[in-house]
C-alpha cells in the first residue's frame, strides 16, 4: 500500500477551476473520503489521482514519488466507478481477470488470486455470469472484487455506493469498510453522502467550488467545523443558522433577544458586525411556553416530522424555519408556541464576511 | 359509445389495413427484381412482343450461357467485383472504425474533433460526377488507370465517411467509464479498441460493412470511368449489352440476376446484426 499526496494540485477547464489548489496527503492504509456537494472538484481530484484527468499545476505524489505525468495504466490504481464499468461482453471471471491477463500473469496465479479475491466478496459462485444477468449489488461486489484482485497501491472509489437502493447502502458500507480495513488499503472514496463519509473513513476531506474546506476525522468535522459551509453541509438534518449582531461588550443580538456573554470567547474585536450563530438541531431543546412569556426566543412549530426514536419538529423563527431534534418522547403540537433553549456552550459562531468559524463547541 | 362489437371489428379492420400496406411495400420493392429475373429466363423473341409478355411462355437459360460464354470475361469481371468489394470493405471499416474511434475519445482543440468529423462528411455532399474527371487524372498520372488498386482507392473514398459517421455515433454511445476502467486495467489505446470497444460494437461494424460493400458492389459511375476493361466490375460489364446494334435485354437481365444474388444472399445472412446494427442505442438499456 502506498501514501498519496496532492501539492497544490490544480485542474482549469477553459476558464472554470474545478480544482484549485489542493493541498492533501492520504496517509497509508487510511480511508479518506472526499466529500462534498456535486461540481465542488472531489471526483475531477480523484479522477486526477487515477490518471485520468491531467492536473493543469500541481503534483501527484504517490509514495513520494511525482506520477503527475504517469499515464492511468503505470500507476498501479484500481478504481471503482460510480457505473461499475464492467465490460458487458466478459463473464465475471473474465472482467476480473483482465488486468492480470493484461499483465501477463500465469494462468494459474490469476486464477488463485481471483478465486481469493471472490471470496473475500462471498462471489464464487458468480464468477461464469455476465454483468447483464447480476443484480446492482452483485454488480458492485464485482467491481470491487475486480480492484481489489490487482493488489493495487491506491483505491480510489467513485461514489460506488450511489446506485444502489437505501438499504443496500448501508450493508454495502458496513461490507465495504469490513474488507478494506481487512485488506489494509489506501483508500481516496469519493461521496456526496456524508453519513457514508462520517461512517466508513478515517478522516474526511471536504470540498467546496473546487477547494478542500478542512481536513480532519469525521467527530472533528462534525464539532469543530472551519466553516460555515462545512458546518451546514455535515451532519443531518443540517445546523441551523441564524443572522445576530455583536455588541460593543460583545454580546450576540438575536432578532429574538440578546444572549449572555460566552464564556469562552471574546466577540469584542467582532463589535458591530454580523455573524451567523449555528446550532445543530440535537442541541436545542424546546419547552411549552405560557402566555406570559416575554424574555427568551420563541417559534410556532409548522411541521413535525416522526423519525421513531426521534422527533423533529420545524419552528418557525423570524423569516426562516429551525430544526430541532427531540426525544419521540416529547409530545410537540403543530401550531403551538414554544420557548427554544440551547446551552452557549453548543453555539458555533461563523464570521459574516467569509464564513469562516469563530468559534466552534468542540467535541462535547 | 362504441359496442365490444364495433370495436372487435375496427380492431380487425384496422390490422387488415396494416396487412395491406405490408404487403403494398413489399410488392413495390420486389417487383423490379422479379420482373429483372423473368427477363432472364425469357426466350430473346418475347421481349418486342406487343403487348409484352410478363411471364415467359417457357424458361430458358440461353441469356446465361452466353453471359458467361468464355468470350465475354463475365467471370474476371465477377472477380474484379468481388476483389474490389471485398478490399473496400476490408480498408473502409478498418480505417474508418478506428477514426471513428479516435475522433470520439480525442479531446482536440478548437473543436477539431468536430471539423475533422465534418470534412469526412463533405465528400457526400457533391455528386459524384464532379470527381470522376479528377480521379481520372489522378489515376493516369499515378499509373493506376484501369487497375483493381485504382478502383478500390474511389470506393474507399466513397465509403469512408459513412464508415465514419455510422461508427462515430455508435462510440458516441459507449460510456467513457469502460475506456477508463480498461486504461487502468493497463490497455493501451489500440489493446482498448481491440478487447474492448470492438467487442461492444460488433453489430454496428457488421452494418458498417454491409453498407460498405452493397456501395462498393454496386458503383457504377466511377468504375466504369477508371476501369474501363482490365479491373472492370459488374454493374459496368452490364452497360456493354446497351450497343450501337440495340439493347441485349436478356444477357442484361441475366447478367443483373448475378449482380443481384450474391448481395441479397449477403444481406439475407447479416440481416440480424443489420437490424440490431441500425437500431443499436435507440433504446437506452
């Protein structure tokens, strides 16, 4: 298995950056996930680390080694697309024989390795059909099995786990993780899934408008986002964000009320600005509220959503709607008005300006 | 409202009426050559009769034998037309596949692919009458007048952009993920075109080549304009029976009957990849 590493790596389509100098190392035999919304670059750097995509600036190291100019076939890559790319007209054997067939191993070598392959994936006993008689997940398991038959140094997967239906998925992922870790690989997995990302990778890179947001294991990414971006796209249902002002003393001013002072951080040089405060749903509470209330935010629940061990319900606050996520023990009425609390300690503030985190909770 | 009946009957009706346009096509089309055939094994006398005889009032196949009478050099001419047809194929859709085949995976600037693409496609757009002087000179001047190379080279010219446009379309339709997948697998440009696009596009290559050949086979203007008598194919042997003394319409006849058969047979066997070959990427699978 090998390291990979991307130094300031950079792909312009005519005038359009699809990737922009990107900067990230993938440790051996770590899972990395590159996650992100669809056109933010993730596959076009993968793409590029396979060979398929020549980078307009930047390096490709792969064991410390420049294969920027390596063609696809020299880099010792096997990858898993999106579609499976099985070739149509070969039996399961033959598709995963190819490579070794086209290196021109011993007849008897393929076969054991093949036959170890296929079984690792628990396929033996589809290896004479064609891809056309096999289901998408039979599919998918010979996709990998052809990848992973090579002993490649890298494996970069293309969102393998898109085509198939939801509860396939999640077997897939577990089955997938379960034979990388046993394989040892050095894994880049594309995915615009972040419950697949948080789930099956040791760290995850996110990507926006073609740069890596931040870097780091999924829990990290999850409570200390960098950004605002990052912060709305992981976790789900997504944080909620609302617009406060800062005080001359540092205060946060909600449309709803200003808060106390945190603890934890000086908001002073910020004074006069705006900031975006971000709570994630599982971190609000709400409580009936009685007629007499005045202080604190109040919202009218518009939508309960019955998840079974959760509740969501959607409250509407000023113009937009916050997600608070309950215990399905909480009884919440649709049209009634609740107080929502939150403890200071869970609020994420993001810079107006750039999005960028001020503060972030942290693991809890 | 309309009864079970009514509607029974205008179903009947209306698959009657289909039966009768099927069978209308098929008349038209095939009349030609049954009437071609009749004239081939009809006695010489019966063809100034008036009114003219449709059926022979017996069948003879006097027109063949003097056809393939040794004097005439029917059967070199069927040779030439067999070598020719066969070489253009062979070169067309060797050729044209793997240009296909390049301009469909090139990625070239200012939209090379595309003006390349183009310009094979603008040989088919004037008449073929404005070349044949030229390809006269051309010939003459390289010594290849009246030779089976001279002739294959302007059928070439001929089949390749069709060659290139049906195979274009069809690697159009292939997904990129298979070149990629096989790039990794470590195959070569030409090992990928070889083991794994061909393979895929085999009915589209089999429709290349028929359509190739029936062109090739058939041609007759520049054939007869290149070789007039050494490399001389069939549909320009046919004219030589139109003399300054009348038409021989039974020797034409019989003579047409052979150009006919072999291609008829040929498309007869490809048909099914013909079929498939045509409709391939119609429906998204």
């Amino acid at each position: 298995m090998a390291t990979v590493q991307l130094l300031n790596l950079t792909k312009k389509f005519k005038d359009v950056y699809a990737v922009r100098d990107v900067n990230l190392e993938i440790h051996d035999k770590e899972f990395m996930a590159l996650l992100g919304p669809s056109g933010c670059g993730k596959t076009t750097t993968l793409n590029m680390i396979a060979g398929l995509e020549t980078p307009s600036s930047g390096q490709i190291l792969i064991d410390g080694r420049s294969v920027t100019h390596v063609p696809a076939a020299k880099r010792d890559i096997a990858m898993v697309f999106q579609t499976y790319a099985l070739y149509p007209h070969m039996s399961v054997y033959r598709n995963m024989s190819f490579a070794l067939r086209i290196c021109k191993l011993p007849k008897e070598q393929i076969d054991k390795q093949l036959r170890e392959a296929a079984q690792i994936l628990g396929i033996s006993a589809l290896l004479e059909r064609y891809p056309r008689q096999l289901s998408g997940g039979q599919r998918q398991r010979v996709a990998v099995g052809r990848a992973i038959v090579r002993d490649p140094k890298v494996f970069p997967l293309d969102e393998p786990l898109s085509n198939l239906d939801a509860v396939l998925r999640v077997q897939m992922r577990t089955e997938l993780k379960l034979i990388f870790n046993r394989l040892g690989a050095t894994v880049a997995y594309v995915t615009h899934d972040q419950a697949e990302a948080m789930t099956m990778s040791d760290r995850v890179a996110v990507f926006f408008n073609g740069k890596v947001q931040q870097v780091d294991t999924p829990l990290a990414i999850y409570h200390a986002p960098a950004n605002q971006f990052v912060a709305g796209f992981v976790g789900s249902p997504p944080m909620n964000f609302i617009s406060a002002t800062v005080s001359a003393e540092g205060r946060l001013c909600l449309a709803a009320g200003e808060l106390e002072r945190l603890p934890d951080a000086d908001l002073r040089p910020y004074s006069g600005q705006t900031v975006t405060v971000g709570i994630r749903p599982e971190d609000l509470q709400i409580h009936a509220a009685g007629e007499d209330d005045k202080a604190g935010i109040y919202g009218q629940v518009q939508v309960v959503e019955q998840l079974g061990a959760t509740t969501l319900a959607y409250l509407r606050l000023g113009d937009g709607l916050i997600a608070a996520q309950l215990s399905a023990s909480n009884p919440v009425a649709v049209g009634q008005r609740y107080a929502v609390t939150f403890p200071a300690a869970r609020l994420h503030i993001f810079k107006g300006s750039d999005g960028e985190a001020i503060r972030t909770p942290g693991k809890p | 409202m309309i009864s079970e009946r009514n509607s029974r009957l205008l179903a009947s009706l209306r698959t009657a009426l289909r039966i009768f346009l099927i069978l209308l096509s098929a008349l038209i089309v095939s009349v030609p050559f049954v009437y071609l055939f009749l004239n081939s094994v009809k006695p010489s006398n019966e063809f100034l009769t008036v009114p003219p005889t449709i059926i022979p009032s017996r069948f003879t196949l006097e027109h063949y034998q003097l056809t393939f009478d040794p004097g005439r050099d029917t059967l070199s001419y069927l040779i030439n037309s067999l070598v020719i047809t066969s070489a253009t194929t062979i070169i067309s859709v060797l050729i044209g596949s793997l240009a296909a085949y390049s301009l469909s995976r090139l990625k070239l600037p200012f939209r090379l692919s595309t003006i390349i693409a183009f310009a094979f496609l603008i040989v088919r757009f004037y008449p073929k009458i404005t070349t044949t002087l030229p390809y006269y000179i051309l010939m003459t001047r390289l010594k290849l007048l009246d030779t089976q190379i001279a002739v294959i080279i302007a059928h070439v010219s001929l089949t390749l952009p069709l060659v290139v446009w049906l195979m274009l379309t069809f690697f159009d339709e292939l997904p990129r993920e298979l070149d990629h997948s096989a790039m990794l697998d470590g195959c070569g440009p030409l090992q990928r075109f070889i083991r794994v696009i061909l393979p895929l596009t085999t009915p589209a290559l089999l429709t290349s080549a028929v359509l190739t050949a029936l062109l090739s086979w058939n041609e007759f203007l520049m054939s007869s304009s290149i070789a007039p008598s050494n490399a001389k194919t069939l549909p320009s042997a046919v004219s030589s029976f139109i003399t300054d003394k009348g038409v021989q319409w039974g020797p034409m006849s019989a003579m047409s009957t052979v150009i006919v058969v072999p291609m008829m047979l040929f498309a007869l066997f490809a048909q099914r990849y013909l079929v498939r070959g045509l409709t391939l990427g119609a429906v998204k699978e």
